[in-house]
RNA sequence: UCCCCGAUAGCUCAAUCGGUAGAGCGAGCGGCUGUUAACCGCUAGGUCGUAGGUUCGAACCCUACUCGGGGAGCCA
C-alpha cells in the first residue's frame, strides 16, 4: 500500500493514478477470473476490480470468502467506467484485508423494520441510511448558516427543567438530588430571557416529550431549532419562518443530489417551494375542512386509492399467472418479488382507504375551538404546493405564554407551519404575552405556581419588550425534505416509546 | 387510554377447504472474464410468538397473554 490514500468521493480527480482507498466490502460478485468488489469508505461507494493472476492465486481466493462488510485496504488504477457506481472503478493491484465479516445480519436484500431498528447500529451503514444521515447534517448546518448570518446568537438552554409549563403528562419526570425535575420539552422560556439581553437568539438541542404516541411523526427524544426575537410582530416571524425553511430546502437540494436520488426523492416537488407561503387563519382552516373542497378531495383520494388497489390485484393476478408459465428462475424471483411489493402497497392504501372515512367525519364535524388533528393538518396540507402557515389558533386550545390577537380576543397570534404533501407540522411558534397583568392572570387561571414563575415574570416587569419565536422539528424537516415515510430513519438512534436498543 | 393489522428457517415471505411445512435471499462447497440486489448446480437450515381450548387431525378455528406495525388522542 504505496499509493496515496484518497476518498472514493476524490477519484474523479485521480483518474489514471494509482491509489489507496480504506474501507468496507459492502457487496461482491465473483467470477471465475474476475471479482467485482463494491467498496464503500463513507464519502461514497466505488467498484473493485480483482483478476486472477499468476502469483496471486491464493489472494484471489482470500477475497473471493469475504463477507458483506469485511474491512479493507484496496490499491488500484483509477480509471472511468460507465458501468460502475459513481461511473469511476478500481483495477485493483492489492488488497490488504483489515477485518474478514462472517454472516453480516443486514443482507443486501430487504429486511423488516423491526429487525433493522434492533440492529441499527449496523443499519446505519446502508445506502439510503447514509443518505439519510448526510440530508440531516445539510439540514443541521444549513439551520445553524440561517440563524449565524441573520444576526442570531445562540444561546444553549438548559435540559433539566423546573416541572413546570406545559402539560406535566408530557414530560420525563426525575429524581434531581430529591426534588422533582423534568427533561426539557422547549427552551423557550429561558431564550425569551436570553432575548432580552440579545436581541436576537436561538437555541438548538435535544428535547424530550412523554407522550404515549405511537405514529410515523412522534419520537420521544428529538431536535428541534428555536428562535426567539425581541421587537417584531406575527408578520415579521412568518418572514423569517418563510425565509428560514426556504433556505433550509435550497441548501438541501444544492449539496444533496446524490442523496435525494438514492432515496428517489422526487425533487420537482421540492424546487416548487418558494415564498411567499400560503397563509390561511385558524378560522379560514376550519372553513376550509367544512367545505365541499375537502369534501371532494377526499372522495377523489378515496376513489383513486381503490382503483390503485383493484389495479395491483389485477397485476398479482397476471403475475401468478406469469409465474407459473416462466421457466427461468430469475424470471419467477422477480415476480414474486414484485408481487410481494404490491401486497405491501395494498395493505398501506387499504388501511388509508380505511382511515379515510373516518378523517372526513373529523373534518367535516370538526368544531371551531379544538386545535387541529393531525388527519386534519394532512388534508391541509395536501391542498397546497407551498408550506401552509395556519395563524391565529383559539385562545383555549393554546399555551399560556401566548399574546391575544388585540382585534379579536378569543384568539392568540400564534402559527404552525404545514409542510407540503401530508407532512403536516413541522414549525409551531407565536407571538409571547408581554403584558404583566395578564400573563399573571392566565398564569393563575391554570392554576400554576406563581412562585415558579417570578423570573418569567420579571421579564415583564423590566423593560417588557413585544417578542416572538417559533420551533422547528429536525425530524421532520428531514423526512419531508427526503420524501420518506417514517421519522425515525432520520436519527441515528431514534427513541420511542417503548424503544431504548441500541 | 382506545381502535385496526400482524407474528412460519438467520432474513423476506408462501402454504387453496382444517389433512405429510415451501420458495428466494443469506451461509457452505463447486462452476463461470464485465457483473449491476449477477447467474448456474449441490448441501445444511423449523418446538409455525407463548399458554390453554375445539377436533380423528390445527400454521390455519376459539380464548388469554407477550411482542411488533399503523392510526385516534396529544404533539415538533
């Protein structure tokens, strides 16, 4: 191993030369004379070629035992190859092996959610985890670039919380030197703080909600980015919530091609996404789910769902019959594979078609003053290319902390953002009450300790200051932006309910 | 807390009416110089989630439980 070390993610630049690349057998096929090795080093995966030759026989055979994620060092020739992954390959001179693999759980073939999650610390080294895990770091950075170069400071709040604020049924209680305290479920109140003294903040960490929620958009333990800004109004926050997630989705489509095809991401979707968003009220949303719109869309979807589903039995049929007929194995393990993927499909818009139903009784009996269901959210959603920020929630269904809307009181100047295509939430936010008295009443009309919150309300009491902010959910960032079905792909070690291995 | 679905080989899934438990992948051995989830041949691999019940006979029917998936509520 003579040769310059580079990253399968440099071999354009190396076309002709000889070099050392350190990484993982992620798959191989071996001939009789010749093995394709396709290694991958953690910036990409590249193709090894080994030819049997004199002198090297037993090298040959070595390599040609290897399991799935052996490790190893590879010296070759680059060279440009169309055929190959990354249209660069590997004439491979020598092959130094780091580690042999025997029996790697997480074959190249498909594998259920549960098994993966129980062997995730493996799974995180498959193709479209690694995309995924690239996508979350352009969204980290991207979020951090955002707040870095829009005059923000940020300020770390603290994860042992006061068990105090929101619902205490939310929250992980624990045992802190005796007295009861909870993990952090919003940094908020103290970046209302820090605003104070800054202007201008953000906080960006972990946080931890105890619901008992078992759905594709919860996690028990996630990130999520907030800002916070003295002097501004509801408008300017949705600029800045507009201008903000619009940054995030460019960063993620200029730095994140290659990943986006890797999880077939439909990107056309994505490069649509242009402020200024839709902007509809609490009041308007309602309307909206009582209206024969909705109405229409959702008997639309519920049709075209049990056409897709009488479709895939059409073609299970046809591929049975196929089956039968075919004489070549592959041809049959290609059918069955297929037809196995449309049983999947059927039963995912089955249970859609069965939910359907039930989504419209919500929306159509849905009564002004509950805060939106996330069925609710998704029919929103749907209805619109752009993000859909919902503004100006009912006073009863939203949090303490929240400023009444002068010109019409039984509403707060608060908004969520809506992503686009069912994604539902993924930015809650508002306008803060700055007002002494009041907050001091709605503080004791929910019946909380005042005493635990003299330092909030010292913030009212000097130099009380219009302010606003909002949250947004990495998770879900990453998996609207990755178009993929499931949050808790976008973590390394997601934590559920229920789930703490590994 | 409630509703729906599921559990069969290491993995992914079949098994018609209740009648001898099957395939592919993976593993092992062999073959093949250009493969793209390679292919071809052979070999090994099972207490059908657990406990009970119905039956001449249960993977299949019934009851309870355990675990998993999805959804409601709640939420970013």
């Amino acid at each position: 191993m003579t040769a310059e070390c580079i990253k399968i993610s440099e071999m354009s630049r190396h076309v002709g030369q000889e070099v050392t690349i350190q990484g993982w057998l992620y798959n191989s096929r071996a001939g009789g004379k010749v093995q394709f090795l396709i290694i991958r080093d953690g910036s990409g995966m590249c193709q090894g070629i080994l030819e049997k030759k004199e002198g090297a026989e037993e090298l040959f055979q070595e390599v040609k035992h290897l399991g799935q994620e052996s490790s190893l060092r590879v010296q070759g020739m680059v060279r440009e190859e169309p055929r190959s992954v990354g249209g660069y390959e590997l004439a491979l001179s020598d092959v130094q092996i780091v580690h042999k693999t025997q029996d790697y759980p997480i074959t190249p073939k498909s594998h259920g959610i549960d098994f993966v999650m129980k062997n995730r610390h493996l799974h995180l080294r498959s193709r479209r985890q690694w995309a995924l895990a690239r996508i979350r770091h352009t969204v980290v950075e991207a979020i951090r670039n955002f707040f870095n170069s829009h005059g923000f400071t940020l300020v770390d709040t603290p994860i042992f919380a006061p068990a105090v604020g929101e619902d205490e049924q939310t929250l992980f209680n624990l045992d802190y030197f005796g007295e009861d305290v909870a993990l952090s479920q919003t940094g908020q109140l103290y970046l209302e703080a820090a605003a104070m003294s800054l202007g201008r903040v953000y906080c960006f960490g972990p946080t931890f909600r105890a619901e008992k929620s078992k759905t594709r958009r919860h996690l028990t333990e996630f990130w999520m980015v907030e800002p916070e800004i003295a002097y501004i109004d509801l408008d300017g926050l949705l600029e800045v919530a507009e201008q903000f997630v619009y940054s995030v989705v460019q960063a993620v489509l200029k730095d994140r091609q290659v990943e986006l095809e890797i999880l077939e991401r439909d990107v056309r979707v994505l490069q649509k996404i242009k402020p200024p968003f839709v902007r509809l009220s609490y009041t308007e949303a309602v309307e909206l789910l009582h209206s024969d719109k909705v109405k229409l869309f959702l008997e639309g979807q519920l049709q075209q769902k049990q056409e897709q589903v009488k479709q895939l039995e059409d073609h299970i049929t046809q591929w049975t019959g196929e089956q039968e007929v075919s004489k070549k194995q592959w041809q049959k393990d290609k059918l069955s594979q297929q037809i196995q993927q449309a049983r999947e499909d059927i039963n995912e818009l089955q249970e859609q078609i069965n939910n359907i139903p039930h989504h419209m009784e919500l929306a159509a009996g849905f009564r002004w003053g509950k805060d939106l269901g996330g069925s609710d959210e998704t029919i929103i959603s749907q209805l619109h290319e752009q993000p859909v920020f919902v503004h100006r929630y009912p006073k009863q269904a939203k949090a303490f902390y929240m400023k009444p809307d002068p010109l019409e009181d039984r509403v707060v100047l608060n908004f969520d953002c809506l992503a686009p295509e069912g994604y539902g939430e993924v930015i809650g936010g508002s306008m803060r009450q700055d007002d002494y008295d009041a907050l001091l009443a709605r503080i004791k009309k929910e019946g909380y300790e005042v005493e635990n919150y003299e330092w909030y309300l010292d913030l009212r009491r000097y130099g009380s200051a219009p302010h606003g902010g909002f949250g947004l959910g990495v998770e879900r960032t990453v998996a609207w932006l990755a178009g993929i079905k499931h949050i808790r792909e976008t973590i390394a070690f997601p934590r559920m309910m229920g789930k703490i291995y590994p």
